[in-house]
C-alpha cells in the first residue's frame, strides 16, 4: 500500500476513535482537529480512495472463484429464424427457441483486473421451419434439436469497475459492500453435439442416415459431433457480500462446423437414399411439404428440393449464444482472512477494523 493508502486509513481510524469512544467529552482543540480531518478527506475521498483500491492486494488472497450460472441458450444456422432469407448473427434469431441451460466455472485471478477460468456449458438447442413464414424455409421443413456439451478455458478482463464502498465494522455492525464490474471474455473450447429429429413421436440421431449423402461414395464426407468452439462475450457483476456476487451475461459462440442442424450442403438424389438407407432416412433427407402462397388456391410445391439444390448454406458455419445470470463465489484461506488488515481496540465496546 502506497503513502496516500496509509494516510487514508489513518486519518479515518482517528477520527472514528474519536468521535466514537464513550465516557469522555471530546474537547474544543479536539471537536477543531476532528472537524479539519473530515474535511480533508471530504474534500480529497475520491482520488485518495481511488489510488487505495488500484494498488491495494486484496485479491491475492481471494484467486480462487466458483460461479454456477443459469439462464437460456439459442440456435443460429440455417433452420427457423425470421420471416426472410437467412440472416447471419443475432439478426436471424427465432425467440421462442430459447430453451434451458446453465454453466459451472472454475474462476482464478492472475491480475486484480485478469481473471483467467475454465468450466462446463450445458444447453439444447433447436430449429424449426415450420416457425418461419419465410416460404421457402417453410417448404424445406427441416427441424433439429442437439444437446450441447462444451468445455471451454476463457481469459476475462475488466472493462469497468465501480469502486466498492465501505468495507469496515462497526460494533459488530457490517455494512454492505458496494460496486461492480464491466467485463469481457475471449476464450476457446471444444463442443459436443448430435443433432436429431422427431419421427412418429421418436426422437432420431441424424448423423447415421447420412441425409446429404454422406454414406455415399460421391457424397461429402461424414462430419464430425465435435467441434472447435471461440467463446466470447460480456457481463456486469455486483457485489451482494464480500464473498459473492450477482451478475449476467451475454456471450456468443464461434464454432468450426455447419452441422449443428444437420443440413449444410445440397440435396442428394432421394431415389438413391431411400434404396440403400430406407424410407427414414429418405424422409429425413426431404421432408418438404406444399406450403401457402399469396393469391394461391392452396398449398404448393415450390420444386426447390430437387437433387443438387440448395439445402443449406455451407458458406456460414452455425453457432449459438447464451444468456446466463451467474452466481460467483470467492474463496479466502482461513488463516489469511485477516492477514494485511488494521485494528483498532477501545477499552470497551467493539472492534473497528478496516
């Protein structure tokens, strides 16, 4: 702690001593003296605290962290997605397939502002033509769902603090800590996923029936249910005691792969699948349906499922997002809880500590 940290401290342990200790009437010089402390430190608190906080070390005691985190996660590829032709990012985002997620990090602090974690990620995600009135989304009638397992490491950095506010006792009495943080993240990980679709009521794994022709000698290769995953995102955090805090977070998530969904590429001759991989597998492969059109009589076909027509768009790799309210959890060793810290004793009553 640097000159202007002492000084702070000392000159607010004076003047509590002072005004504070019962059985004895401060006299003038001493009410004088009291009064001139006060207000220099009225007059000087911000920057005084300020330089306190940016070169105080408590957080060498506090490195270790755990925060488990709540909240929802959402698909962004080629199925659903607004009322037009495929929009990349956060614009292209169909609300009512948020579903359920939550996370668990392992938080440590290698810089008062750098905080360094590694964790778990667990959501489903999920897709549906049938939720667009784009028509020819519509018409393809593709729809998924995929749990995701993600494993990531992470590196967070303060963007903006709020200085806390009081942090001593008196008699027994602890006021509540203030503050909180803006921060960022980049990181990188590896996700799991599967994606299936609902078939006469039964959920079916995609990948083995090979709907773009994979199981073909022709057809593009098999792809892989793990993939390279770039988190990155944002949060605030507040302080709700000296051990735990409150915040949310946005993030996005970058990955390697355009078959979270299962769909990609072109259609494969649907002949073929359906003689060598069955009426599941062909079904799965098309399931167009006619769909409504402005002016129409009724529902048509819009002949934009045929063999080597667009089925995806292999140019824009799927991804996904979350949005979590997150718990954090610091852990102080014991025998370092007080280590560092200023007390001051009257002859009776409490304790003052800073």
């Amino acid at each position: 702690m640097d000159y202007w940290g002492y000084l702070y401290l000392y000159t607010q342990t004076r003047l509590i001593n002072l005004l504070l200790t019962p059985f004895r009437m401060p006299s003038k010089s001493q009410l004088i003296t009291a009064l001139a402390v006060f207000a220099s430190i009225f007059l000087s608190l911000e920057g005084v605290k300020a330089q306190y906080y940016q070169h105080q070390n408590y957080w060498k005691l506090e490195r270790h962290e755990l925060a488990f985190g709540v909240g929802a996660i959402n698909f962004l590829g080629e199925l659903g997605g607004r009322d037009a032709i495929g929009s990349p990012f956060l614009i292209d985002t169909e609300l009512s397939m948020f579903r359920p997620a939550f996370h668990i990090d392992y938080r440590y602090r290698i810089a008062r502002r750098i905080v360094l974690k590694a964790g778990f990620h667990y959501g489903i995600i999920a897709g549906n033509d049938a939720l667009t009135n784009e028509p020819y989304r519509r018409h393809r009638n593709i729809h998924f769902k995929s749990n995701i397992y993600e494993f990531s490491v992470k590196g967070e950095f303060t963007i903006y603090e709020i200085q806390p506010g009081s942090r001593y006792k008196l008699l027994g009495v602890k006021t509540r800590p203030r503050g909180g943080v803006f921060y960022g993240f980049v990181g990188v990980g590896i996700t799991h996923f599967n994606p299936k679709s609902n078939y006469n009521g039964e959920w079916v794994t995609l990948r083995p029936l090979g709907t773009e022709g994979q199981n073909f000698d022709d057809g593009p290769d098999p792809y892989s249910l793990w993939t390279p995953v770039f988190p990155l995102g944002f949060g605030y955090r507040t302080y709700l005691t000296n051990q735990l805090s409150l915040g949310i977070e946005i993030s996005h998530r970058i990955t390697m792969t355009d078959y979270l969904d299962d769909t990609s590429t072109n259609y494969y001759d649907n002949a073929a699948i359906l003689a060598q991989d069955g009426p599941m597998a062909a079904h799965f492969a098309n399931p167009s349906a006619p769909v409504n059109l402005p002016g129409s009589d009724g529902p048509v076909n819009l002949n934009s499922t045929g063999t080597g027509m667009q089925r995806g768009n292999p140019d824009n790799n799927d991804s996904y997002f979350f949005v979590m309210v997150t718990l954090t959890h610091k852990f102080t060793p014991v025998r370092q809880k007080h280590r560092g810290k200023i007390r001051v004793t009257r002859k009776r009553g409490g304790k003052v500590i800073f």
